[in-house]
C-alpha cells in the first residue's frame, strides 16, 4: 500500500459514511409532505423508509466479500455510483411506489460503501492505538449521521418542496467520488479468493426475509404474509449456516462465532442499534405529537444525545487503553441502561431540559461503547477479511436497530390502541372541535395521528396533542422499560464475555 495521509483518509471516509448515515432518518420528517404531494397511504410511506433498511441489510455481505476480492476503494466507488443515481431518480419520483424503489436503490447502494468505509479504515491505520481512535471517530460519525439525519431534513422542508432531501446528496457523494480516487488507497485479499455465491444468494435472501418479517410483524401480526417470511428467513439462514460449514472459501467462516470477542462484540453492536435507534424512534415523536415542536424544532432538539454520542465516542478508545475495554462497555451500557429507565418517567408535561439531559445521558452510554464493540468485531478477523468483518457489524447494527423500532414501536402501538379511547373520552366536549378525520387518524395508529397532526389548524392542535400525547407517553414508558432490560442484558454479556482489553488476533 502506498504512503498515504491516514487523517485525510479518515476525513473522506467520514464523509462517505455521512451520507447513508444521514439518510437513514432524513427522510422521516418528509413523511407528511410525502403523504400529501404523492397521494399515499401509511403502509406506503412506512415502506418508502424500510426499503432503503430492508435492501441495505441484505447486501452487506456480499459488498463486504466483493471489496476484499476485487478492491476495497473500488467497490465504494461503486457505492458512491450507485447511491448518487438512486438519489437522482428519487427527484423524478411520482408515486410512492417509485420513490420505494429509488430507496431500495440507495440502500444497495448504501450496503457497497458502509463496509467499504469500515475495512479501508482498518487496512490504512495499522498501529492498534490509532486504530482504535480512528475506528471511534468512524462510530462517532455513524451514530452523528442519525441523530442530525432530521435536523437537516427539517431545515431542507422549512425552505425547499420535499425533493430537496434527495437533491443533498449527489453534490456531496460526487465531490467525495473524486476524493476517494485522489486520496483513499485500495487494499483487496491478495490471495483473490474465489467468491461464494451461493452463500451470498442464501445470506441476502436470509436477511432480507428477516427485516421484513420484523417491519411486518408489529402491523399485520400472524399473517400468511409474515409467516411465509418468517419460514424464508429461518430456510435460508440455516441453509447458509450449512453450506458455510462446507465451502472451501466460505463467505463467513462459522469459527469466528466461536471465538467470545467476536461473538459478544457482535451482540453488544446490535444492542446498541436497538438502544439508538429505539430512542430516536420515540423522542422526535413525542417532541412533535406531545410538545407541539415543529419538525425542525424536533430535530435540533435531539443535538444533546448527538453530543453526547459524538464526544463519547471519540473519547472512548483513550479511556479503553486507562481502563480496560470490558469496563468501559459495562460502564457504557450501564448508563443506556440507567437513561432508559429515567427515560420511562417522562409524561406529558415533563420540561424539556429533563428530555434534553436524560437523552445527552443515553448518547454517552452509547458512544462509550459503540467503538469498542466495532473493534471486538474487527479485532477477531484476520487483516485480509476485514471487508467480511465490517459487513458483519453494519448487519448486526441494521439488524439490532431494525428490531428496536420494531419490538419497541410494537409495544408502544399495542398499548398505545388500549389508551386511546379513555384520552378521547377524557378530553371531553372539547374533542369535538378535532376534525373527525384527525380522530380517525389518531384511532388507526400512531404513524397515522402524526401525520393528521401536522395537518390540523393551530387552533384545535393544543387539544389534539393533548389526547394523542396521553395514550402515547402509556406506551411510550413500557417500550422504554423493555429497552432498559434489553441495555441490561447487554451490561451483563459485557462482563461475563469480553477481555479486560481487546487485542487483534494477527498484525
């Protein structure tokens, strides 16, 4: 590998990552604008968000195994390519149906740079120490990506139609295009192993099949739809877990399972997901239905647990070389832990600054502990497979975060269709004033309320919030407890499986 400056590496790289990281929550606060410009029902909309989840998982490894065969630079480049074009047809979009598909695009595109991002890192930063701060700037980023992702939607929706999500990112995915073939060295196996197709049909399948029977389940229950991708999940992963134990050059080797670091490192990146993404999921919600913020009041308003998240993790890999990776990661989920229970007590008149510490708290915690679980995983994998390794820790966070909206947005919607009724009838004669569409709404879900909302005069929205915000802090309090169990468990793999510190198994 030639001489390169791994600083301005590290720069082009966040930069990539960036973009699929701030697109995995901009477009949520275009929902209503959505809804409105395109004629679509819920089920529509909440799909234009999952494809983008749904393709993006199920491509990991494939992207993380053709860039350690083919060249890890070349295979962003590809990424980049092909992110860019999904984002210019979204423009062009007319329908839900086809902006579902341009985000389905940008998801195959998104799974082609994430990995990529993750294994140049690894190959340009060769000193452990430095390594490891590099690998907490790169979390630092992913998790920044997401918390901003509707602070800058909402300034885009303040000034421009929705289209203007989509017009961000072709100047900036081209501008890092160029920068990556200036500055960014490539690194490939150089053993040039032969790929594992079949694997990676039955793995794609296999993680595909699960998020959508994630997305599906909390919505549709039991249905022949759900329980055929349940059966196709299950069919194909163990397919792939059989053939993996038998192909000569395996798309992921099995042996690494069996080794503690890597497996509890996996665990503890998807528990992480879940905590992020969960929370994400509830707070611009109850900022907007509860507090009557706007969306961009909503999203700058989560800047605390992006700060939070930000500084953790970037002092993370220094506190792990004073005090030990494994008391970190207990010390980090432990305060997930302890923020999701303080979480819990919000109610509809809690003041902001409660919100606003609680949630600082939890994006500390994380940021703890999302670089050194990164580095469990990456630190388990040999040098030339880090493609491989990188593509598996995306997955298990894409995994763990599609499962915390789902096991957690479940909850709160199951308990949030018991309450509904007793806020209507509490909020009296006043009710009647709510336009009976807005009620409606309000009775089918709560994605449904959020949209009707934003559409209501100014006038009845204080009495509206009011009645949709009761039944929703009820659920909201036992979806956050159930993360808090969740964070817990994490606490305790943590100190029963990970080392004191974590070493690479080769240099």
């Amino acid at each position: 590998m030639k001489q390169v400056n791994r600083w301005v590496v590290l720069i082009v790289l966040s930069a990539a990552l960036a973009i699929i990281s701030l697109d995995n929550t901009i477009v949520n606060v275009a929902l209503p604008r959505l809804q409105e410009d395109l004629s679509a029902t819920t089920s529509q909309l909440q799909w234009v968000i999952d494809a983008y989840s749904v393709i993006f998982a199920g491509s990991l490894l494939l992207a993380g195994s053709l860039g350690d065969r083919f060249g890890r630079r070349r295979i962003l480049l590809i990424g980049l390519a092909i992110f860019t074009l999904g984002s210019l047809l979204a423009v062009t979009a007319e329908n839900a149906i086809s902006l579902t598909a341009c985000r389905a695009i940008m998801g195959f595109g998104g799974a082609f740079i994430m990995p990529s991002t993750l294994s140049i890192l690894v190959q340009v930063f060769r000193d452990p120490k430095e390594r490891a701060q590099a690998i907490g700037t790169w979390a630092a980023v992913a998790g920044l990506g997401v918390a901003i992702g509707p602070i800058v939607g909402g300034l885009l929706l303040e000034h421009f139609s929705w289209h203007s999500i989509f017009w961000v990112n072709p100047p900036i995915a081209a501008a890092v295009f160029v920068s990556v073939l200036l500055l960014v060295p490539d690194s490939l196996d150089t053993s040039k192993p032969r790929l594992d197709l079949l694997g990676a049909l039955l793995s794609g399948l296999g993680l595909i099949a699960l998020v959508v029977t994630i997305i599906e389940i909390p919505e549709a229950g039991l249905s022949v739809f759900t329980v055929m991708s349940a059966l196709i999940t299950v069919l194909a992963l163990s397919s792939f877990i059989w053939w993996e134990n038998r192909v000569a050059r395996a798309l992921l080797p099995m042996q690494y399972f069996k080794q503690r670091v890597f497996s509890s490192s996996i665990v503890i990146v998807a528990m992480v997901y879940f905590a992020l993404m969960g929370a994400m999921f509830f707070l611009p919600q109850f900022l907007q239905l509860v507090q009557g913020m706007t969306p961009l009041q909503s999203g700058i308003a989560v800047l605390p647990g992006a700060g939070g998240l930000l500084v953790a993790s970037l002092v993370s890999p220094r506190l792990a070389h004073h005090f030990g990776t494994k008391r970190l990661v207990v010390i980090g989920m432990s305060v997930v832990t302890l923020g999701m229970v303080l979480f819990s007590f919000i109610t509809i008149v809690t003041p902001y600054a409660y919100v606003g510490i609680v949630f600082s708290a939890i994006g500390a915690g994380l940021g703890l502990t999302l670089p050194q679980a990164t580095n469990g995983v990456l630190a388990s994998v040999p040098s030339e497979r880090s493609g491989m390794g990188s593509a598996v820790n995306d997955a298990m966070g894409e995994i763990g975060g599609s499962f915390g909206v789902a096991i957690l947005g479940a909850t709160m919607s199951i308990c949030y269709r018991q309450n509904i009724e007793n806020a209507i009838t509490q909020a009296g004669d006043n009710i009647k004033l709510v336009p009976n569409a807005a009620i409606e709404a309000a009775r089918e879900s709560l994605a449904a309320a959020s949209i009707a909302g934003a559409q209501i005069p100014d006038s009845v929205a204080t009495i509206y919030r009011d009645v949709v915000g009761r039944a929703f802090v009820s659920g909201m309090t036992w979806a956050l407890l159930i993360g808090a169990g969740i964070s817990f468990v994490g606490v305790l793999i943590a100190w029963k499986f990970l080392p004191h510190h974590v070493e690479r198994v080769e240099e």
